[in-house]
C-alpha cells in the first residue's frame, strides 16, 4: 500500500532512497519509529500482526514526504522473518536499515513460568532479532546499511518477575555487540538502543503477578516519569542515519537516567 511520496532534499530528508524494515510497527515505538523515517523521505516496511492497526499507521503518515507499505510479520517464526526482509527487498529493491523493535514483556513469578512461556518470551524478543538480522545482512552488505537492535533497560539490568524478558533483551545487547564484531571489516553498522518507561501499550497492558513484592516492582519505574515512544525513535532514526557513521556496535540507553546510578 502506498501512502505517500516526496521529493529530495538530503539535509531534511536523511532517509531519501533508503528502504527500512521496521518490526512491531503496529502501535508504541515501532509506529513512532515508521513515522520518524517517512518523515525522513524513508521508504518504509512495516511489518507486524496486526494489519488493521499498521493500516492505521500507514494511514498516519499521508502527508509525510515518505512512502510506507505493510504486511505481516510474526518474529517468532524464522520463515516470516526471512519472508518480511524478501518483501521489503521486493518492495523497495534494496534494504538499508533494520529496526528490530518487536517485543513482549509479561511479569511471572519465576517459579511459575511455563516452558512454552519461557520459549516464547525469548522467541519473540531474541530469536526474532536474529533472525531478521540473518536474512537482512547479505543486502545490508550491499547498501552498506545497518541495524538498530531494540533492547531495554532490562538489557542492562535486571527486572524482578521478568527472568525471560530479561535475559532476553540481555541477549539482544550481546548479538549487537557479536554482529559488530563480526562485521567490523565491513561498512555494514550494528547498534543498540535500551529504552527505559515509554508511554506505550505495552507500559499500560503489564500485570503484576499476585503476591509480587511491589518495592521490587518499584525499582523499575521511571523516576522522571514516562518517555514518550517519539523521544525513543528520535535516537533509532538517528543510529540508523549517516550522522551516526562513526557510532557502530554501541549500545545506546535512552532511559532519562534511570539506570545512572
Ligand atoms: N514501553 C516500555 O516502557 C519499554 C521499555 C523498554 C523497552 N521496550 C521495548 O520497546 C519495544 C517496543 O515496545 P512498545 O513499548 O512500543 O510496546 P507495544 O506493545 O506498543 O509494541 C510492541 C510491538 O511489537 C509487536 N509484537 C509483539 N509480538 C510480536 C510478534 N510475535 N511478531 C511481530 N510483532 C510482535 C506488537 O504487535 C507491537 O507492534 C519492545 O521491544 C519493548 O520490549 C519498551
């Protein structure tokens, strides 16, 4: 589906030309993320499960210099990972930026996690990275592109009740730094951005399991209160632009201080 198209003009639009995969597109950061790019003059794929809700976003962004198209996406299988870097290929004939931004985060007492929670919580938030990372790397090869990783601050720390996001969104920080090491000889760039609160669904739709220790709880809220998802997107489009060509490998907090000290 094609909403818009603009003209070129490099210093306002930095992402004229450029063909960006966006995951988890439908609501929060990912939507912010799309509507960052095509106001860049990006050419955007943004894949997730929800179609009605990505028309939505698609829809956001008529009047932006951009071009945006959808389709779906579920990160927790390999092929549709594989099948969403071909569609945004095919669409756009080349790939230049991949944002992995897909992700779930649920609390669960430890004890009570299930092995197909377990499986899927580092699924959703882990292997969908990698995946998408493994089928976007050969044309990221070509348009000397990049990827920016979506963790959390749960990548740097630890969250009580949140074992699998946690070790998970740690996991997305060690395969940023491993792909950067691996691609260090190449021009391809490998980054990382760990937000802390946004004001997105998924801070709104977080059950606390009964009995959980709310002082633990606490140690996670956001201090200066709640990011918005834009105030995120605006350092992924940064990461993902040539303003950030020197900055490769980093694993970049965004979380108003929350974890200085
Ligand atoms: N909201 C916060 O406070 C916060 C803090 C730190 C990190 N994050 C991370 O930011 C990213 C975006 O989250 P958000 O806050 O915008 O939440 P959100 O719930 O609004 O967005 C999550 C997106 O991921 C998609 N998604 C979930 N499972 C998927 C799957 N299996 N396949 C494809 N798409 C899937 C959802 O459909 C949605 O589009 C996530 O990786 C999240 O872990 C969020």
């Amino acid at each position: 589906m094609v909403i818009g198209e603009g003209s070129a003009d490099r210093s306002t639009q930095p992402f004229e030309g450029r063909s960006i995969l966006v995951t988890g597109a439908s609501s929060g950061l990912g939507a912010a993320a799309v509507r960052r790019f095509a106001a860049g003059g990006g050419r955007v794929l943004a894949a997730s499960r929800d179609q009605v809700a990505l028309a939505e976003v698609a829809a956001s962004c008529a009047d932006l210099p951009g071009e945006v198209r959808f389709g779906p996406l579920d990160v927790s299988s390999p092929a549709d990972c594989k099948a969403a870097v071909a569609a945004a290929v095919e669409a756009y004939g080349r790939l230049d930026v991949l944002v992995n931004n897909a992700g779930r985060h649920d609390f669960r007492m430890t004890t009570e996690v299930t092995e197909e929670q377990w499986s899927r919580d580092i699924a959703v938030n882990l292997g969908g990275a990698f995946f998408l990372a493994q089928a976007a790397i050969p044309h990221l090869l070509e348009s000397s592109g990049n990827i920016v990783n979506v963790a959390s601050v749960a990548g740097v720390i630890g969250e009580a009740y949140s074992a699998a996001y946690t070790a998970a969104k740690h996991g997305v920080v060690g395969l940023t730094k491993a792909l950067a090491i691996e691609y260090l000889k190449t021009p391809v760039r490998v980054n990382c951005v760990c937000p802390g609160g946004m004001d997105t669904p998924q801070a709104h739709t977080i059950e606390v399991p009964d009995g959980a220790d709310w002082d633990l709880i606490m140690r996670v809220s956001a201090q200066r209160g709640f990011m918005t998802a834009d105030d995120v997107a605006a350092v992924i489009a940064f990461l993902a632009s040539d303003d950030a060509k020197a900055v490769h490998g980093s694993i970049q907090l965004v979380d108003a201080g929350h974890t200085a000290g």
